[in-house]
C-alpha cells in the first residue's frame, strides 16, 4: 500500500476529489490553502498510481508529488 502526498494547480477541489474517488483507496484527504489544492490519498500499487498520473496528465492538471511512501495496509 502507498501512501501519496501531492499539490496540484488548475483543478478545483471538487474535481479533484472526483477523480481520486474513482482510482485511489477510501478515506483521501482534499483540501485549500493558498490557492493551490493538497490531498493524501492511499494507493494499492505502483501501477495504481501510474494510471492516476496519466489521467492527471490526460486532463492537463498540473501535479507535484511531495512524498510518496510505502506503508502497511490499515
């Protein structure tokens, strides 16, 4: 299981938790502080999160991944 820390610009909130609703584990985390939108979000493996870049990059979404971590399943 990988734990994902990441910002992203050019998305609203609301958009953002849609997407990650269809691809990532239950329980995300989605929020604004400074006009930019942070989230934390569980994934099952790396391909999980290979398909999630894609999409994000498909919609022209600009992301920086701050920390990405492998943790036991919860």
């Amino acid at each position: 299981m990988l734990l994902v820390k990441a910002e992203y610009k050019n998305i609203a909130t609301e958009k953002l938790a849609e997407i990650l609703s269809d691809h990532v584990e239950l329980g995300f985390r989605v929020w604004m502080y400074n006009k930019r939108i942070y989230a934390i979000f569980r994934l099952s493996s790396i391909s999980s999160l290979r398909i999630l870049t894609e999409k994000f990059r498909e919609l022209r979404i600009k992301f920086n991944f701050y920390r990405i971590e492998e943790v036991s399943e919860l």
